[in-house]
C-alpha cells in the first residue's frame, strides 16, 4: 500500500498505551457494572434503523476476540488475559470501541477498555448489559451548524506558527474506487458524511487583537446533494482518455488540490472524484486541511464512507453517521476542563518536566531556526532495522509490561542525552489525544485533530538498563490524564498557571511511534486500494515545522523503520546518520540488557507505577 510522502509527523499519533484508571461501568476492580449514564446513546451507525435484538454475551466475545485476532494477538495468546497484556495498544482500543458502537449500537469509552482488568469476557457483558437497555437518544440533527468555540490547543499553535500559507497544510489520500460508481448515489453519501462529521465544516475566524475561534457551517439534509455541498465535492470526466494518458491527469489535477482549501471561509473538506466510465476502477481525491484532521480519522472517515454507500446502494434510506461528541463540543469540553481544580492540579507535574532541557546544537548558525525550518529545506534519513530485532523488541515490551513504542523512545533519550551530555532530556511525544477521561467524552467515531504534543522528561541518570526503563515507562504511565491537560492549561489554563507552561523554550525534537500501520485504512469495495498516483505536495514550501528534528518509527510488515526529519538548513546529514547510529546501538544495548524474558526483580511494579 503507497501512502503520500509527508513533510513530518505532525497529524500523527503515537500509538501509546492509555494510562489505566478507574473507569465509568466497572467497580474498583475493573468488573463490568450497571451505568446508566449512556441510556441515551444512539442505535448502530451507518445505514442504522431500529437498533437490533440485544446480541447474547457469546456472540459479543466471539466477534470482539475475532476482530482482536485479526490485528494484534498471536496464535498461542492467551484469549482470557486482559487486553492490555495481548499486546493491544491505544489505536487498537480506539478501534475496538468503533467496531463495537457500529455492530451493537453501544458506546463504550477508551478509559474503560484500558482498566488494567479488562479481559474480552468482560468487555461482552459490559457491551451485552448496555445493548439491553439501548434507546434511541435526542441528538443535533446531522449537519446542524455549531457557534464559536475556541480552537483546540494544537490548534491554536498550529495558527500561530503557520503565520504563511496557513490554506496550505493538509492530510489527503488518493483512492482507486470500483468500477461502475453511481454517481449520484456517491454524492448522497458524502453530504451524509459531512452532515454527520463536524470537523468537516468548520472554519475559523481570526479578528483583530483577539484570539482566533471556530465554528462549523450547516449542511443541508435534503435537496441536491451538489447544491448542500458546494465547493467541498467536484467530479472530473476522464473517461474519454485513454488508460496511459490518466495518471498524468490525475496528478496534476491533485497538485491543484491541495492548495483549495481555506479555514478561513471554507472549505477545509475536498472531495474529488474521478470518473473513468462504467467499465474502469476510477479515482478518489480526499484532501483536509490540517486544522480538521489527523491520522486516525482516515479510519473513521472510510469506514462511514463505506457504510454509508452500501447502505444507499440496498435501498437503505435512512442510513447515517453516529459520530458521538463532536469536534466543537470537544474545543468546548477542553477549555471548560482547563479551569477545573482536577486540571489545575497537574500544573506542578507539567511545570516540573518543561524545566528539562530540550535544545540541540545546530551545524549551521542562524539568527532564527525555527524561521528557517520550513518544508523546502526538510530532508529525511530512513533506517530499517532487522526483523529479528523488531520481534526483540516486542517480547522485551511484554516482559516489562510496556508499550514497544515505549523502548524504542527511551532508547532515542539515552541516545540524546548522551549527544547533550545531560542527565536528563525532555522532548515532545505525539499521542492521539483521544483521552475521554475530559467530560463525558465519546471519541472513538469523531473526527478531528485530536493529534496531543506532550512534554516528556526521560531521566537517564547512573543506574542498570533496567532502572532507566523503568523511569522512563513509570514517566510515560504516570502522565496525567494521558497528556491532554498540558496543551489545555498552556493555552486556555489561568494567565499564571498558562503563562509558566509558556515561558519554557520548546522541544527540538519530537517523537512518534506509529506503530503497525499496515491495516490502519479500512479499504473495502467502495475503495478497494490507495492509488498509485501522487496526491501532490500537501504542505506550502514556507510551512513552519513544528520540531527541528522529527523521528517516526512505525513496525510496518514487522520491520522497525525510524525516519528522522530534519532541516538542511540547520544539521548536516551526517549528524542526523550519526545520531540514529547512535539510536540503533542505544536500543541495541537496551534489548541486550533487558530482552532476556522476565523483567528483573520490582522493575515490572515500577514500570506501570
């Protein structure tokens, strides 16, 4: 599968676990409970009418260890074992809880699969319980508009550094569609799928002196689905060319396409669709801006896409999306958040760890780095390690009960902190920032950048191998509230408590484990493959990047790969080479010293601390 070339990791999402905590629908213990606080939660999504008979507990655990087997568990696992230790990690639950509101018509949060306890028995008579008093709830019509909120924290710093092409910085996607797409029918399915995903309309207005906000435009729910839409879907005739002639076509028309968006007045969705006849696969150009998406919302996004064509096409007219809280009532619930005693709390914690050093010696001396740290002079530098090492390293990760990503970072501190010379480091780990433990959140179906930059401090000080993981893995799991209040108190916090996150200068580096991405799209009939064409440039030149090194490692087809993203205009590439040399024998000596098997005496306690 070809995914676009990206000018970083910026809209991605480490994979990491969620921190485990008590839980709505379990007691101390992590057992299921009666919670009637989700009574109203809507029937089943896509093409749902009339919720379905209440499934029985073995047919939810037959279909929740079914879809668990087909991502992340081996042959010899454990089934009755608790999910955290089958490997499963904060994507796959996000997943799970998807498929599980999709096929049962029952929400379940992120912060209830995480319960250190929770096995896929349990989890069935939590689904099969809330499935047996499922109503339909009173919800905003699809595509009803949303006032002014404030933008999100990543958000608001995203428009503040991009003070350029702000228009030009997008996710997007080129998909082969099956032959024989009805078009009218298609178009019905988008303006249901805009309808039903708020992010998809908003914009954001920037007055004078004040700070900017954002608000989502209505769509509406009957008429010409071209009409209700406008700008945001276009269709291309290119069946009259012939096949050797198509790609060229389609890639320059989508090099057009990614500079058509605008948060300023809309759109910030585009949807183009190449028709190439009735006998010929065409092409689906998916591009949104930034502001509006991340990584794990292309899942959300197909998957409704899909439902929502299918369930069109059998003559399903009531079919919909059911997307839970939306992006604008998540803005909402984090600026509320920010100003609670809870949140306020963790100021000391967050205060504490930006105090750690975080900036790296540059090759070339210019008077503003982050000035010239732009897309035209990013550059990368891939390294593949060995398979043997990659199955190393996720059975070091069970024996310490810790997340692959997890070692893979603690290795690119010691890496760093030996570059620095300094006992301790600090840098900005992306995380998917879907944590539903702000206000009684339902995240796992609503798209939006939810993409969470979170300060890590990696103590190396003198001690065994196993020691510093152990630091580092008590560091990561001890993160308050998996990280988003940092970005909620620095930016809508009290002027006291925002302004001290503030002052510290940002990480130069930052960190993103993606995981096993292989299946991360949900490609079925209606878009059967990524295309091969390019999508084009998704970033303007002058975009600002974020960090002034990027390292993304992913374990795609069970091969550890790190990309390291830098400027050519401050590190040369061979002090990118001889830093990740210095990653692969850290991580190297780490799986030396603690793959053997079991963790070492009190260091499994220390590691989920």
């Amino acid at each position: 599968m070809t995914v676009p070339t990206r000018p970083g990791p910026t809209g991605t999402d480490m994979a990491s676990s969620v921190p485990p905590g008590p839980a709505a629908g379990t007691d101390a213990a992590g057992h299921p409970v009666a919670d009637h606080t989700d009574a109203g939660v809507p029937d089943a999504g896509p093409g749902a009418g009339p919720g379905p008979v209440s499934p029985a507990v073995e047919e939810i655990r037959a279909r929740l260890e079914a879809w668990l087997g087909d991502t992340v568990l081996t042959p010899e696992a454990d089934l009755s074992a608790p999910l955290l230790d089958l490997g499963v990690d904060s994507l796959d639950l996000i997943r799970t809880a998807r498929r599980v509101e999709a096929a049962f018509g029952v929400r379940v949060q992120l912060r209830e699969l995480a319960v250190p306890t929770m096995t896929t028995a349990r989890l069935a008579a939590l689904v099969a319980e809330r499935a047996a008093r499922r109503h339909t709830a009173d919800t905003a019509p699809p595509g009803a508009a949303h006032g002014p909120v404030a933008l999100t924290p990543p958000q608001e710093q995203a428009w503040e550094e991009q003070s350029g092409d702000r228009g030009h910085w997008n996710q997007a996607l080129l998909f082969i569609t099956r032959p024989g797409l009805d078009g009218e029918l298609f178009a019905e399915a988008v303006r249901r799928l805009v309808a039903g995903h708020a992010s998809l309309r908003l914009t954001v207005e920037a007055p004078p002196a004040r700070r900017p906000r954002q608000q989502v435009a209505a769509v509406a729910p009957d008429g010409p689905p071209g009409a209700a839409l406008g700008p945001v879907l276009d269709t291309v005739d290119i069946s009259e060319l012939a096949d050797a002639d198509l790609p060229a076509a389609i890639t320059l028309r989508c090099a057009v396409e990614q500079r058509a968006l605008d948060p300023g007045t809309g759109p910030v969705a585009r949807f183009v669709r190449f028709d190439a006849g009735p006998a010929r696969p065409g092409r689906l150009l998916i591009v949104v801006h930034q502001l509006a998406f991340d990584m794990v919302s292309w899942s959300v996004l197909l998957e409704d896409l899909e439902e929502l064509y299918t369930a069109l096409e059998a003559g399903r007219t009531d079919a919909r999306c059911a997307e839970g809280t939306s992006y604008p009532e998540w803005a909402r619930a984090l600026t509320e958040h920010a100003r609670t005693p809870e949140a306020e709390a963790e100021a000391q914690w967050w205060t504490d760890v930006v105090g750690t050093p975080a900036t790296v010696p540059l090759d070339h001396t210019v008077a503003d780095p982050r000035a010239v740290n732009t897309a035209r002079t990013a550059a990368t530098y891939r390294e593949d390690f060995p398979p043997e090492l990659t199955a190393r390293l996720h059975a070091a990760a069970r024996a310490h009960r810790a997340h692959p990503g997890d070692l893979v970072l603690h290795a690119l501190g010691e890496a760093l902190a030996g570059w620095l010379e300094e006992p301790a480091v600090r840098m900005d780990v992306l995380r998917h920032g879907r944590e539903e433990a702000v206000g009684d959140s339902h995240l796992a179906r609503t798209t939006g950048w939810f993409t969470t930059t979170v300060p890590v401090r990696l103590d190396l000080s003198p001690g065994t191998a196993g020691e510093r993981l152990a630091r580092t893995v008590g560091h990561l799991a001890a993160l308050p509230g998996g990280g988003v209040g940092f970005g909620a108190l620095s930016r809508h916090g009290r002027p006291r408590i925002a302004a001290a996150l503030r002052a510290a200068p940002p990480s130069d580096v930052s960190f993103d484990f993606e995981g096993d991405d292989a299946d991360a799209l949900p490609l079925r009939t209606l878009l059967p493959d990524v295309a091969p064409e390019s999508v084009g440039d998704i970033t303007a030149p002058l975009w600002t990047r974020p960090h002034l090194i990027e390292v993304i490692a992913t374990t795609d087809d069970d091969v550890l790969r790190a990309e390291w993203w830098y400027s050519t205009a401050l590190h040369d590439e061979a002090t990118v080479r001889d830093l990740a040399a210095r990653h692969r024998a850290a991580l190297t000596a780490l799986l030396d010293a603690v793959g053997r098997g079991a963790a070492e005496p009190g260091e499994a306690g220390a590691a989920n601390s």
